[in-house]
C-alpha cells in the first residue's frame, strides 16, 4: 500500500501541469534576474562608454595620459556643434545630447551624399557636426575632428587631430573597423599612426593635398609633405583612409570651419 501511494506522488509530481508550473517559474526568475542586471548594468555601461570616447579623442591628439583622471584631461577639451556648410559653430544643437546614430536617421539633420561627391562612401552625412577643441586659454591649440569612411570590409570610424593651424596633423587614430588583423587592421598600428604626424593637409593655397601614397616617399620632394605610406599588402583599406580623409578635409567637410577659425597665416 505504501508503495502504491509512493509510485502516485511520483507520477504528480511529473505531470504536465508540474513541469509547466516549474518551467514557467524558471523563465520568469531568469528574465528577472536579467532585466534587473541590464537595468543596474546600464549605468555603468554608458559610463565606459563616454570614458572610451573621451580616451580615443585625446588618443588621437597624443594627450591621453593613462595615469591621470579622463574628466580632468577632458576638462581641456571643449565640445562645439558646427554647421559644415557654414563652417560656423552653432548654439542651437545640444553638443551633450547630439548623437549621430539618430542624426543620420533625421532628414532635418543630415542629408544623402551625392554619388559622385562620396569619395569616402558614407551614402548619408550630417549638416551639424560635433567637433572637439583643445583649448589653451582663448586659442584653439587643437581641432580633433570626427572621421569616418569606408575601408575594403567595414566602414572606419576615427579621429584627426590637427593643430593650431588648421592644416598640420597632430594625429590619427581609428576607434572602430573590421578590416584584417595584420593586413587592413594594421590601420591602427601605432607605428603607422606615427607617419600621420606633423603632415599637413592643404597646400599654401589651401588646396587638399593629404594622400596615402603606394611605394617608398621621397622625402627630398615638396610634396612628401602630404604624402603617408600606405600600409603593405592592404593598399585598399589605405586607399579608404586616403578617400576619407579627402572627404573629411574638403569643401563637403571640414574646410569652411578651419578656413575661418584655424590660426592659418593667409
Ligand atoms: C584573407 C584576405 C584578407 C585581406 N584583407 C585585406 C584588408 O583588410 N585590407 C586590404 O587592403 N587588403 C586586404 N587583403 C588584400 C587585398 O585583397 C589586396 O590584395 C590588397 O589590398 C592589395 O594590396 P597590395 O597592393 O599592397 O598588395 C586581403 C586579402 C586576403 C586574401
């Protein structure tokens, strides 16, 4: 008798109301435990994420110091919106809230690029800009300009710091791309970043001369001035980095500003 009262308990437990009853449990204290660590996360998430920004803009300058505090190097660093058509800075867009992943999304905001004018391969730009400025007093000592183009396998994301006038590099660096570790990827080799350095980017004329150049530089000629190595054996994500960095420095891009506010002499 005991045995049959036993085997009885043992077949209620495994009915299908039970595993139901047990199944449904586990999913809605699993879905609670992880909406309440996405939740406590985010916080934190974005926390890390506006501390990577800041790091690889001052990357990009040479100014990251990792043994000092992000905000007070960022403090620095003032964040302006310009208007690229105009090259002015505006005051009506909200530097802190611009994010350019809704901006692009926005017609009101940005605008498709003209095929024959998308060097870089961008398809749609912003009409407003964010734009960061290394400040030394009133002077501007740095412009760290967002770039972004297309490479062979991925679109390139990255900084150009220029200096005080405008026109000199102080350095490149890129904070996203999927091009090939060794090859393409190489794009963010410091070594390569280094031959960026001190290049310059218009001529006297303020014509844009910056070019990524196949084959050894011969730096008896003026116009090595403008030129930078491309990497070996990845001369189409080069030719990326080149296309994007004429885009950026053209009249579809930067130039109107740092024509007007860079300390260019004439
Ligand atoms: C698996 C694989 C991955 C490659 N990745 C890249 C890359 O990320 N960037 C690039 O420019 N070329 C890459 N290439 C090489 C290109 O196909 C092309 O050969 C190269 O850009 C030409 O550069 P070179 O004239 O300096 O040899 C890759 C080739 C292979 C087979």
């Amino acid at each position: 008798m005991p045995n049959s009262s036993a085997s009885e308990n043992k077949r209620s437990k495994d009915s299908v109301a039970n595993v139901l009853i047990v199944a449904v449990s586990l999913c809605l204290v699993c879905s609670l435990l992880v909406s309440t660590a996405a939740v406590r996360l985010k916080p934190i998430q974005e926390r890390n994420k506006e501390v990577d920004r800041k790091i690889n803009i001052l990357n990009a300058a040479g100014l990251y110091d990792e043994a000092r505090d992000i905000d007070e190097l960022f403090e620095q660093v003032e964040v302006r919106v310009v208007d690229l058509s105009t090259g002015k800075f505006v005051d009506y867009i909200d530097p802190q809230s611009y994010d350019l992943v809704k901006v692009l999304k926005d017609p009101e905001l940005s605008q498709p690029v003209a095929a024959d004018e998308d060097i870089a391969r961008i398809r749609r730009q912003e009409k407003y800009a964010l734009v960061y400025l290394v400040m030394e007093g009133d002077d501007i000592e740095n412009f760290i300009l967002p770039v972004r183009g297309a490479g062979l396998y991925s679109t390139l994301y990255g900084f150009l710091a220029l200096k005080a006038d405008g026109a000199t590099i102080q350095g490149l660096s890129f904070y996203e791309q999927g091009e090939t570790p060794g090859l393409g990827g190489e794009i963010v080799n410091p070594k390569w970043r280094a031959k960026w350095q001190d290049k310059r980017v218009y001529d006297r004329t303020g014509v844009t001369r910056i070019e990524v150049v196949k084959g050894p530089i011969d730096s008896s000629k003026p116009e090595a001035i403008h030129q930078v190595d491309a990497i070996a054996g990845a001369t189409l994500t080069s030719r990326g980095v080149n296309n994007l960095m004429r885009f950026w420095l053209g009249d579809s891009g930067y130039k109107a500003m740092l024509e007007q506010v860079s300390s260019r002499e004439g």
